[in-house]
C-alpha cells in the first residue's frame, strides 16, 4: 500500500502442472517367418531374407536416436527461479546513505527504481493480500515521496523514523511518524485485486493524542508489487516508491 501524502501522513494515496507429454516409441516388430518343408529341388540360395531384415531396422533405429538426441528433460518452466537474495542486497546497499530518500538524485532514483523493479519480477508472494506476511508493522527505509521525506523543513523538524502497519484480517491500516511531532492517520482498506488496495483515511492523529477526521477527498491507492517475510515493496497512485522493512509481526492497528 502506497503512502498518502495527505497532512504529513505516511500513507500515501494508493504452476501450473504442466504434463510433459513425451511422443510414444514405436516399437519395431517384425514377425519371424517360418520355413515351410519344401522339396529339395526347390531353393532359393540368393534370396537376400537376413540382409532385408538387417536393412530395415537399421533405417528405423536413425530417427530414434535421433530423437533422442534433440529433447530436453528439463524444460524451461521446471527451472528454478531467479534468487532475490543478491537483488535485495544490492537495493539495501544502494538506499543505505541516502537518508530515506532525502539525499537521493534524480540519478539516485533512477538506479533504486531500476532495481526495484527487477525485484518485483521475481516477487515470491502473487497475492499479498491473502497473505499473513503482510501484517504487522513495517518501518519506511526509502520512498521518493517528498511530502513524507519533509524535505522542505529544516532536518531538525523532520520526522526521523516512518512507520506502516497494516492487518489483512480486518483491512486496516496506520501511518506513524516518530520525533518531534509522532502524528498518526488510521485508514481502510478495499481490496482492488489480489495486490492493490484503496485506501480511504478516517482519522488522524496530532502528536499522536488529538483525533481530526479526515476529509472524504484523503484517498488513494496502493500497490503491493513485492512480499517476503521481511521485505515490501509498494508503488502509490502518485508514482511514488515505497520500500519497508518489517519490525514487528504482531502489531494490531486500531480498529
């Protein structure tokens, strides 16, 4: 789910079995002909009968091994996928001294988005809304979203940790700032599709104790293009990148 840019908030508006049917052999047969008693003045010493036989299987054993030689027994969707492992390592290197985000250059997100997206390609969770590894609370380590990132305050009046966490039972979901300000929004969830969501706010939270409600226009979407037990990749309605790690599977969002 994307983080929504709305009041300082943190969320914004967002095998097949497949049955390798090998072609049957033929299997060549060939009768063996018996020998009728024929009188002694009848023969036949030049009839090429052995040679014959010989010659016919030779000719059908070729496209046989043929055959053989040609077909693969490992086809390509039996091949195990890529890993994700060295291309989540090189994304965490990649975001790790760019302050969330906020020192990155258009080069920066550039090269991040570039690896992201080679990340979702191999996304090992199709449908992360039916999946447990989405609950819990997550902690926000890169986005491009600017109005999250507060780059237009002082350093010393930005919030310096993010969090999301989200509970797939109940669709619900909460954005939390850390120091100085801890404000908080709380939103529902509408599934979209297997991974996208719309998110709908109903209240935020000022330094985490006065409730506002939220205006009917703070919507959005968001879409949850990668999952693992430790790692999410979303991507908002706005076009903004959201990249988290989780921090505490047991986190409930108030309901």
């Amino acid at each position: 789910m994307a983080f929504l840019s709305s009041h300082s908030s943190i969320l914004t508006t967002t095998h097949s079995t497949s049955t390798l049917s090998l072609p049957k052999l033929l299997h060549c047969h060939h009768s063996s002909s018996s020998s009728a008693t024929r009188p002694t003045a009848l023969s036949f010493p030049n009839k090429p009968t052995t040679t014959q036989h010989t010659h016919n299987l030779s000719t059908t054993s070729v496209p046989i091994n043929k055959w053989r030689t040609n077909v693969s027994f490992f086809p390509t969707f039996l091949k195990k996928p890529k890993d994700a492992k060295p291309i989540k390592d090189e994304l965490l290197e990649a975001i790790a001294p760019l302050d969330r985000g906020a020192d990155a250059t258009p080069e920066d997100q550039q090269r991040i988005d570039q690896i992201a997206r080679k990340l979702e390609t191999v996304n090992p969770t199709k449908e992360p809304l039916k999946s447990d590894l989405l609950d819990g609370k997550w902690e926000l380590i890169y986005t491009t979203s600017t109005s999250i990132l507060q780059t237009q305050r002082p350093k010393f009046l930005r919030s310096r940790t993010n969090y999301q966490a989200i509970n797939v039972d109940t669709l619900r979901a909460q954005n939390m700032e850390s120091w100085p300000f801890f404000n908080q929004v709380t939103a529902d969830l509408t599934p979209l599709n297997a991974r996208k969501v719309a998110v709908k706010f109903d209240f935020f939270k000022i330094a985490g104790l006065i409730p506002i409600k939220a205006p009917d226009r703070a919507r959005g979407t968001l879409d949850i293009t990668y999952l693992d037990e430790e790692l999410r990749v979303s991507r908002g309605d706005k076009g903004n990148l959201f990249i988290l790690k989780m921090i505490d599977r047991s986190y409930r969002v108030p309901v």
